[in-house]
C-alpha cells in the first residue's frame, strides 16, 4: 500500500511515548476546535507498527484503546498477550490485506480499513459469515489513482460500494486514503469527503503524523498517527 507516514521531527522514542501521545491528543484538540468541530469529535487511532509491547504499554497506560497495524502477521505477534493485559482494545488493520489472510484478519482486527478490490470483498464476507465475526469495514480509496498504491479508483467508489452491500451484504463504515507524498493533501481529503457524502458513508479516515490536522479541517472522523506519538521507525 506504500503506507504514507511523513517525518513529523517529533521523534518520542519508546519511554517517551505517553509524551508523543499527549501532543498529538493536545493538537487533536487545537485542529477540533480550529475547525469548529466539538471536542472529541475525532478518533486517535495510534499505529503501533513495528513498535514492540513496551512502546505501546505506556500509550495503554495513558487509557488509549484505539490502535492501528499494516500486517496481520506482526500484530499477531504482540496483540492476544496485550489484549490479556488491557481491556477494550480495538484494533484496526490499515495495511494491505492479501486474500489468504482474510482469516486471521477476521480473527484479529475489530476494524478493517483496507478493503480495495473484489476478490478481497468476498473473502472478508465469506470468512465474516464462517467465524460469526463482523469487523467493521471500511473502503480504500486511491484518491490520487497511483498506480504502485492499493485503492479504489474514485470514479468506481459507487460500483464497488453497491457490490459490497448489495450482492456480499457488508456493512461499509467508511473510506479511507493516503493522499500522494508528495501532493497537497488537502483535494483529496476533500475529495474523499465527497465521495463519502454522495455515497452515504458516514466514516472518514485520514490524515497521518505529517497532515492530520489538514485531514481535520476537512472533515475526518479518524486520523492515524505513528510516528508523532512513537517516534521515527
């Protein structure tokens, strides 16, 4: 998927990181109200990838229950002994989803925010319906239509969003994208924010360590942000 994650210069290292966590929740807080919107309006989900438990414990510590991994493979590895330790995590799988893994994301994620092609639609629905496990789902929406990046094309949003519900009997929650590196972000959250609101979704997920709070300002219900609270990888 290229996960898009700019340097944000607030490397918190791992004992720092329940001080990255309190920043990026004050500048939450600061974009929320610049933007006019209420306080706790949007949702931190704070991605732990290739960080270890004791990056994350002090995060927990600080009550967050909200967090974000690429691979299946790698939050298998620190999620169940963490889950044991800390109630109420949820778990959101913002990385590419390969079809061979749909079990185990349906196993493990509560939400998954990559769904970005048929093949991946049926086999979250077939697996949904095997466990009796309904993760929440959202879209992935190639908003800059990159050709090395995983995503929807905009312009077949309506299409796919029809079979999802219609034929597979998903519930879609929201769209998500991750605007070129090396654009304004700014069109394609607006864009995303279009598309959602023609397709009546609800959910929006955008915005990293180095744009969230441009992501805000067009209407985000969540932003995903790594490196701000953990520090560079």
């Amino acid at each position: 998927m290229g996960q898009r994650e700019p340097d944000a210069n607030r490397s918190a290292g791992h004992e720092g990181s329940a001080g990255g966590f309190d920043a990026v929740c004050a500048r939450i807080a600061e974009a929320e109200r610049s933007a006019g919107r209420s306080g706790g309006d949007v949702m931190l989900v704070a991605v732990t990838k290739t960080f270890e438990a004791e990056a994350i414990v002090p995060v927990l510590e600080r009550g967050h229950r909200i967090f974000g991994e690429n691979r299946v493979q790698e939050a298998q590895g620190k999620w169940p002994e963490l889950r044991e330790r800390y109630g109420d995590i949820e778990l959101h799988l913002i990385g590419p989803l390969q079809s061979n893994k749909a079990a185990d994301a349906v196993a493990l994620f509560d939400v998954i925010e990559t769904v970005d092609r048929e093949k991946i639609a049926r086999a979250l629905a077939r697996e949904m319906d095997k466990q009796g496990r309904t993760p929440r789902l959202y879209v992935q929406v190639n908003t800059g239509e990159e050709p090395q990046k995983a995503g929807v094309a905009p312009g077949d949003v309506p299409a796919f969003l029809t079979l999802c519900r219609d034929e597979l009997g998903l519930r879609i929650e929201g769209l998500m994208c991750i605007p070129p590196v090396d654009e304004n972000p700014g069109p394609h959250f607006a864009l995303l924010k279009k598309l959602a609101s023609e397709c009546g979704v609800p959910m929006l997920s955008m915005g990293m360590s180095g744009d969230f709070e441009t992501a805000i300002a067009f209407g985000a219900t969540s932003v995903r942000v790594g490196s701000a609270i953990f520090g560079a990888r």
